[in-house]
C-alpha cells in the first residue's frame, strides 16, 4: 500500500469514527434527524436492550427505528453514550467495525431517579455510496449492566442540575451544529 492509499484508508476510518459519535450524540440529544443521517435508508438496526428487553427490541430497518428510538430516548432525564476502542477493516466500499460503549441514563420510578449503566460493543457495517460512508448494518452486543438508586450528590446552590437538553437547544448545538 502506498503513502496515498494509506492516507486515504486513514480518512476513510476517521470518517466512519466520526459517523460512531455522531450516533451516540444522536441518542444523547434525541436529534433523530442526526441519528437518521447516520445510516443508509435500506439499513437495518439490530437491538435489544439488556434492562428494557420488551420496550426496546428491534431488528429491522433502521430508518424505522428511529422514532421509537427517540421516543424512548425522551422518557429519560438523561443519557451519556461513550464510544471508544473503534477497530475498522475496510475492503474496498465496504468496512466491518467495532466499538465499545459505555452508556448511562437516568429515570425517575415512584420519584426516585434511577441509574441505568450499561457496557457493550456496537458491531458496524458500513457502505461507501457516493463517496459518503454511512451504516448499513448496526448491532450492539451488551457485557454487563448496573441498575440502582441514582448516586449523584448535587450541592443544594448548584443550579446547572441537568443543565444539559435533550434536544437542538442544548448549549452545544451552539458550537457543533451536524
């Protein structure tokens, strides 16, 4: 390979990594539009969720998911997806993936917020069309997962408690507009 085709296989990785934050910050946000840019309209999307098992089952395609994504997304306070370890072979238009996730969300039962912390891999296909590499076949594969009484102490004068949106008015949407 040489200084050329390396190069472009580095951009290629980027671009795909780059496609993997773009869907956690999806979710993170409830930003379907984001989330539906992420994959290519035939997709399919395969899930289930370890601590929802009924409420958030799929296998489908991806497109479809989105709504009952967000919709489920909209019920918690909030949700931190972190993407890393990303391993990435290409083989002309098409490349296989896979990532860790680390995944945190907060509800509210009886009153009491709850923490959902779960740890898994998301498992990517991934197409070129066009020049534009987007998924084509997503699966998660759950490890582990902790539910308990949420464990936050917040001081009594802190007032930025959930400063964070779920949606386009988050402070973010400020500097990062994808």
């Amino acid at each position: 390979m040489d200084m050329q085709q390396k190069l472009q296989q580095l951009l290629d990785k980027q671009e795909m990594t780059e496609v993997m934050y773009k869907f956690a910050r999806a979710l993170d946000r409830v930003d379907g539009e984001l989330m539906k840019s992420t994959y290519w309209e035939d997709a399919i999307e395969e899930h289930q969720d370890p601590i929802f098992p009924d409420l958030f089952f799929y296998n489908d395609n991806a497109h479809a998911f989105v709504e009952p994504a967000m919709e489920g997304f909209r019920a918690l306070k909030a949700t931190q997806h972190r993407i890393s370890n990303p391993l990435i072979e290409i083989d002309g238009d098409t490349a296989t993936a896979e990532c860790y996730v680390w995944a945190y969300h907060v509800h509210e039962e009886n009153g009491v917020d709850k923490e959902g912390i779960l740890g898994g891999r998301h498992h990517f296909l991934f197409e070129r069309r066009n020049g534009e590499w987007k998924i084509k076949h997503r699966s998660t594969v759950f490890d582990w997962n902790q539910n308990q009484d949420a464990s936050a102490i917040w001081a009594d004068n802190y007032s930025d408690k959930y400063r964070g949106k779920r949606d386009k008015s988050d402070d973010s949407y400020n500097y990062i507009n994808i």
